[in-house]
C-alpha cells in the first residue's frame, strides 16, 4: 500500500495500478527526501514539477507538506486513471495532471518554472533518454532561478548527465533506490 506520509493528507492512501508499469517510491525514500527537502526549504509555496508521477506520491506528498502547486506528467492511460484518482482522493489544490509523455510534455512552453523538479523515470529507462529530459528542463523554461532537481534511478545507474544550467549536489542511497541531486546554477 502506497500513502501520503505526512502534512495535511498525511495517512491518505493512493491508489497503484497492477502490473509493472508503476514503481511508486517507497515509504521510507519519500520520508528520507521530503525531510532533506522541508529542512532545506525546497516545499513551502514551492512550484514543483513530478516527471513520471506514477501513483503522484511525490508531488502530492509535495503539495501535503506545503507546495503550492504541483504538475503531474504521466503517460500511461491506466496510471493516468489511478493518478487522477489519487489526486482527487487527496483532495490537496494546486494538483493538476499531464497525460503525455515526458518529453512531450517538456517540449511545450513551461506554465511557470519549477522550485523542485521530482523525476522517478522507470528503472529500465536509458541513460540518454534521461539526458535528453534534462537538457529539455533546462532548455525550455522550466527551473526557477533557484531549483532544485532529484533523479531516482536504481543504485546501480551512472550519475545523470546534468546539463551545464545545472550543478551536482550529492547523491544518497537508499537499499536498490538511488537519489542524485542537482541545483540551478547561481
């Protein structure tokens, strides 16, 4: 079972499509970043921007804890179904879905630039095609002056290739679960 952990739908419990299209992060990795994200200041007010929302636990979870918006792009029909159903259950403003592909989604105008961009691609998804999300988030107005973007891939996968608007900072290991890090630069 998939649920918001914490802040005003915190215990609400999210819908996750069967089959193996949709690998929510886990409980423990989601309680780990949003503590790293909250004492850093990353969520209130915050605009964030979830790439491959699956389930939509992390921008919700954003939006839980005091982000004031939250974009959800996701792809697949029946994951977009559930996510709608998510987003509804938890009842949180400024929640609005995407239903298209990442790099799709990326190649229109950004609505407004995000604080935090939160991207959970599928495990299996290559590299450059990771790159080719990045260097689009960069390219097309999407990072705020001062963001922040995290990438969870899988512990085994190399560090992102950031584009040069972007700068490494850190990464964090949870069991089989990567997070790497990156900040706009000043």
């Amino acid at each position: 079972m998939t649920r918001l952990i914490a802040g005003t739908a915190g215990g609400t419990r999210l819908i996750t499509p069967a089959g193996r299209d949709t690998r929510p992060t886990s409980d423990r990795v989601r309680e780990a970043l949003f503590s790293r994200l909250e004492s850093g200041g990353w969520l209130d007010g915050s605009v964030v921007l979830d790439l491959y929302a699956g389930t939509g636990a992390l921008g919700l979870e954003a939006l839980s804890r005091g982000a004031r918006s939250a974009l959800l792009v996701e792809q697949a029909p029946h994951v977009v179904k559930a996510l709608r159903a998510n987003v509804s259950t938890a009842g949180l403003p400024g929640a609005r879905v995407v239903a298209d592909s990442v790099e799709r989604a990326l190649a229109r105008p950004a609505p407004e630039p995000a604080d935090l961009v939160l991207a959970d691609p599928p495990y299996p998804l290559p590299d450059d095609a990771v790159a080719r999300v990045l260097q689009l988030l960069a390219d097309g107005g999407w990072l705020a002056d001062d963001a922040l973007v995290v990438v969870e891939r899988a512990n085994r996968s190399t560090r992102p290739a950031w584009p040069d608007v972007l700068h490494d900072d850190g990464d964090k290991q949870y069991g089989t679960t990567r997070l790497w890090f990156a900040r706009t630069r000043p």
